[in-house]
C-alpha cells in the first residue's frame, strides 16, 4: 500500500499529460484502422510482439532472433503495402474546418443545392441513366478535379442532368461539388481493389468507393441498369437508397456548422438496425 501511494505522489501533471496524449493517439490509430485492411495486420503485429515477449522469458533465441528480424524488416513492406492507409490517416491529421466555413458563407444556397441534387438525382434514377457525383468536404480533390473538365457553376438540377445523359462529351466519370458549386465534371476516380465488394457492383460504384477511400468525401452513385441509389462513403457503400432518405442525408451534410466526420453509413446501418428490431 505504502508503494502505491508513494507512486501516486511522484506522479505530476507532466506525467498526466503525457499518458493522456498517448491515450489519444493510441485511441485515434485503433478509429483509423478499424474495418479496414490494417486492422488484421495491426492484430498479426501484436502476436508477433507476444511472441517476442514469450520467446525471450523462455530463452527461445532463435525464435525470438526471427520475430526480431521480421518485425525490424517488415515495417518497410508495411509502410509500401498501407501507403493508402498511411497517406489517409496523415489527410486526416491535416484536415481543417474549410468546408465548414465555406458552407456557413454560402448557407443562403444550401436548401436550393440540396434540392437540385435530390431533383435530378431522382430524375436519373427514374430514367435509370447511370451517375456518379461526389461531395467533396475536408479533404480537398483538386487533383481528381484536374483529370476532368472545369466547371465551376452553381449547381443546378438541368445541368446535372445534361452532363450525364448518355454520349455527351461530360457523361463518362464523375461531377465534383463543393459546398454549392460544382467544381468540375467528367472526372476519373480510383477504383477500390476491395475484395469484399459485391460483384454486382460495376465500375462506377468501385470508383465511387475507391474515392471514399482515400478521401473523406461523400459519394452518390446512381445505377444505369437499376436505377437504384447508393451512397459511399470511408470505403463502405450503402445501397437501394430512397430519394426522402437521401434528401435527409444531404441535408444534413450541407447544415451550416455540420461536422460529419464520415458517420453518415454508420448512423444508417443503426436506423437499419432499429428498424430491424422494431419489426421483430
């Protein structure tokens, strides 16, 4: 009891916030990687780690020599075979609140942009016309912008429409829209190389969730063979999507002061859930 206590008096605020900012980012790393392909690698490096820890309190040198080996010269596969997953969580530490600001600025066209693209959402999807627009927030997309045709317009529910009927010059690719402009259409997006995606899916909702992926952007992909609704979003694809559920979503995203923080798909997943239950 007597070493408890003298170990509580050492302790001092200095102690205290260094375990708390190891906390947090412990805390952030396990959020970042949490369903995604890292997570079972991160799982297969901390069994590695026991191992070590068991092969040296049994003085198991050679096993733990190769364990030592393979961690020291892994980490240089890891950082290659996880450049995406690398390169997302340093996105993600450098975001700002731009979009925010840039949405309160121009808040008095947030209800007509949401309700021209609910307007011609629902109009491609009747006329099952296939389409692919993404929501650009934190994380900017001037690169994938610059790989299509510049635009630069507010949006308008007439102009989504002609760019994606079928053989016009803008149709193949994607329109991308920031706050109440459309920055550019005809735009190419990675693909994801998920294994788990449904091979339904073709290369437009791959595309929708492989920019997803890499981005903290919000992806609506109309199907040209169904005419369904889906949204995109940190890799996970929500499907069969109706045009009121969809309207709630975009009004939601475009609310002045809106943090969303990719919870979109997850919130709906819990309705899905509760909707579930209710029915049992």
């Amino acid at each position: 009891m007597d070493k408890i206590m003298n170990l509580i008096y050492l302790i001092n605020i200095r102690d205290v916030i260094d375990i708390l900012i190891v906390t947090c980012l412990i805390y952030f790393l396990l959020k970042l990687i949490t369903n995604t392909r890292a997570e079972q690698v991160f799982k297969g490096i901390l069994l590695v780690l026991i191992f070590i820890k068991i092969s040296q309190f049994l003085q198991l040198y050679t096993v733990n020599w190769v364990f030592s080996r393979f961690i020291s010269d892994g980490i240089i596969a890891i950082i290659v075979l996880f450049q995406p997953e690398i390169r997302r969580a340093l996105q993600y530490l450098g975001v700002t609140s731009s979009i925010r600001n840039n949405l309160n600025q121009n808040k008095e066209y947030v209800p007509e942009t949401v309700t021209e693209i609910i307007t011609a959402v629902s109009s491609l999807s009747r006329q099952k016309i296939g389409a692919l627009i993404i929501i650009e927030r934190n994380v900017g997309l001037n690169e994938i912008v610059e790989t299509g045709t510049r635009i630069d317009g507010l949006v308008s529910s007439g102009l989504l429409i002609n760019i994606f009927i079928p053989n016009t010059p803008l149709h193949d690719g994607a329109v991308i829209i920031k706050g109440p402009k459309i920055k550019a259409a005809a735009c190419f997006l990675p693909l994801s190389d998920d294994h788990k995606i449904s091979r339904e899916l073709g290369t437009r909702h791959r595309a929708g969730i492989g920019i997803s992926e890499k981005s903290d952007c919000l992806s609506i992909i109309v199907s040209e063979e169904t005419g369904s609704i889906s949204i995109a979003e940190d890799g996970n694809i929500s499907r069969y999507l109706d045009i009121d559920t969809l309207k709630s979503i975009l009004l939601e995203e475009y609310k002045p002061n809106n943090e969303n923080n990719n919870i979109i798909i997850s919130r709906l997943r819990g309705q899905n859930r509760e909707d579930e239950d209710n029915k049992k």
